[in-house]
C-alpha cells in the first residue's frame, strides 16, 4: 500500500513467488522505479522494516559526504539537465560520456581530474580527431562539471581548457563557386538536381541553416512557418526548432521573399523545399531527413571540388597532410551573413541570423575585404544615407 510517512513515496508488497514482502519506490532524483527486500514475511514487520530502507534512502538524498560515482553523476545530468536540452546537446553529452569510460573510466567523480582529462584530449588527438571537434568535448566536459559543483556531487571544479580555433570551419561561397555547386549537382542527380538546387538556392537566399530549411513549411504553425499577414513576412520560428530554445520571429531578407514567390500560390502549402534522394533499396524517390540532407549537399561541394578551409595534420611518423574541408550547406548560410554584412548593421543582421553572441555575426565584418567596405560606402553614399554633419553637431 502506499504510505506518505516519508519524503519518499513507497508501497509494501508481496511479489508474486517469493516469500517476503519487497518494498518499491521511486528514485527522486532519478525518476527510476526501485525495488528491494525488506526480509520479512509478514505485514506488520515489512511496514517497519521498509519504513527504515526509506529512511536511509532519504538520508542518502542529503549526504554531501558520500562520493558520487562517475554512473551517479552521468545519471543525473541525463535526467535533470540533459531531459531539456536539444537533440544535438544530447548526443554530444551521451558522445563524452563514451569517451570518458572508454578512456579513464573512473568510479568515482571526483577523479576525474586534470591529468585524467588530458588524457581524454590525447585519445582524440590519436584518433586524429579535428580540433573543432576536440574543442566540442571540452566545451561538453566543462558544462557537466560545473553542473556537477553547482549541485556538489563533485567538491573541486577541475580546470577543462577549451581550444580555440584560429578561424570558422568554412567562409562564404564566391558566385563562381555557387554556379559550380549547381553544375556539379545537376551531374549527380540527373532529374532530381532542381529539387536539390532550389533547397541550396533558398538557403544563401535566406541565410537558413540546414535544418532550419528542411523544417519551412508555408502554413504549419507546429513547425517553422511563413506568416504573410503583415506588412513584411515573418519567418516564425517555435522554441522546439530554435537553436536558443525561444520562440523566434525572424525577418526575411527581400530577396528571398521574392524566391518564394516565384512558387504559384496553389502550391503553397506543405514544405517550402523538397529536395528528392534516392530511396535505400528502391526505384523511387524519399524527402531526406535533415542529416541525409546535408550529408547530400556537402558531398556535392566535394565533388565540385570547393575547398573552404585548407588545413594541416600531423602522421604518425611527424610528417605533415594536407586536410580539406569542402563546401557544405552551412557555407551557403555564411554567403548569406556575408553578403549582407555590406549593407546592414551589425544588430540587424544579428537578428537575421539568429546568433545568440554579437561576436559571432561580427566573424561577418571581420571578413569584408576593403573593396567590399569602399562598395559599401559608395552605395551608402549614393542613396543620400550620409551626411557631412559631425557626430557633435547632428545630435
């Protein structure tokens, strides 16, 4: 029977072939049900004898003395912090938390320390893993173990240096890339490129990212929608498919409100993009996922042969190679912000883009060449956007 004596709510039962009554709750901190054996045959005894493993429950719950082990402290992040967050910071968590057991496995939290951690690093450097994705387990380890101090399963906060890297994965796109990005998709997709084509036309249009593009929809308010009822269209975006986790009301930039409209008004229902892949074992043809998608696209910029980023990696025996990264769906989002970066404010595109940190949408102004700054200001000029006042005198 259930019995709210304790902080912890519990029934007292006989299971079905054994001889004595088990005492079942569930786990506050883990939302778990457990079970265990009072050692009594009778009733009356077990109510006692259950009332006392509760107690030590409870008293476990509140002993700051006890050492977490490391399967303690991965439980409850999982199921206290983890059980909120975004697909992609689920995985990269459940990705550490593979890493540190395959690597150090420690038993209890508190030995994870430095020189645990840096052999972590070591493993991946091994393993010839990119700094961008080394830089990624870091930026994971610190988050958990401050999560971890916050609530002290763990009494010392070990130092996790993040590395940082010297640029962005990718850069924009020249017009002369783009063209050769389409080419280069009509040659390996044959009647499906145009589906393909309008996506990655809608994404530098747009400044999307790619699962952004793939969740458009003209009229689904349970997804990202297009809201026409204004003055100027809005892109709205629920918290769910946020990267911030808000609900976001995006503006459009004009040209691509001028691409969607190129789509005939019956047609606008559904999906704004539908990019067609092969069907695994089939003839016919699926709408991807978003990881397909991209993986689709991204192959496509290594066939054109698109470099975006050369880099350097060490063999085994010290000598260098060359490492590439070629022209993905994210680099057609960095086109967008980049060529925006010459006609608007610093804000305004933060909005546009979505950035959570100004910093990043400043990686935009960072990249303008002096040609595109004089463009800039011709332009500026041009329309009648100057003037010859002083910042003193115009106020």
């Amino acid at each position: 029977m259930p019995n709210g004596n304790s902080d912890v709510q519990y029934t007292v039962f006989k299971a079905k072939g054994r001889p004595t009554y088990v005492v079942q709750w569930r786990d506050p901190i883990t939302n778990k049900a457990k079970t265990k054996s009072t050692g009594e045959t009778t009733k009356k005894r077990a109510l006692i004898a259950a009332g006392d493993i509760l107690a030590q429950v409870n008293a476990d719950r509140f002993d700051s003395t006890k050492p977490a082990t490391w399967g303690e402290l991965a439980d409850r992040y999982r199921d206290e912090h983890l059980v909120a967050k975004s697909l992609g910071t689920r995985q990269a968590a459940e990705s550490l938390f593979k890493l540190i057991t395959t690597v150090v496995d420690p038993h209890l939290a508190k030995t994870l320390d430095e020189q645990q951690i840096a052999k972590l690093w070591k493993h991946l450097r091994e393993q010839k893993r990119s700094p961008n994705t080394i830089g990624k387990y870091q930026r994971s380890l610190k988050a958990v173990l401050r999560w971890a101090h916050k609530r002290r399963l763990i009494t010392r906060l070990p130092s996790v240096d993040v590395h940082q890297t010297d640029s962005a994965k990718g850069r924009p796109l020249t017009g002369e890339e783009v063209d050769r990005l389409h080419d280069r998709c009509r040659k390996m997709h044959g009647d499906r490129a145009e589906s393909w084509i309008h996506l990655m036309r809608g994404i530098e249009l747009s400044g999307l990212r790619i699962s952004e593009a793939m969740n458009l929809t003209w009229d689904d308010p349970r997804r990202i929608w297009i809201d026409s009822s204004g003055e100027h269209p809005l892109m709205i975006i629920p918290a769910s498919y946020q990267k911030s986790k808000k609900h976001t009301e995006s503006p459009l930039s004009p040209e691509f409100i001028e691409f969607l409209e190129q789509t005939p008004a019956d047609e606008r229902t559904g999906f704004v993009f539908n990019p067609q892949a092969e069907r695994p074992g089939a003839c016919n043809y699926e709408r991807p996922s978003v990881h397909r998608a991209s993986r689709i696209i991204a192959e496509t910029g290594r066939e054109a042969g698109i470099i975006v980023k050369h880099d350097t990696e060490l063999n085994d025996d010290g000598s260098l190679r060359d490492r590439h990264e070629y022209a993905s769906a994210h680099d057609l989002r960095r086109t967008f912000g980049y060529r925006w970066a010459t006609r608007i404010q610093p804000q305004v595109l933060m909005l546009i883009m979505r950035h959570s940190n100004i910093a990043t949408t400043m990686q935009f102004y960072a990249q303008l060449k002096a040609s595109d700054a004089a463009r800039a200001m011709a332009e500026a000029a041009a329309n009648g956007s100057h003037s010859r006042r002083s910042p003193v005198q115009s106020r």
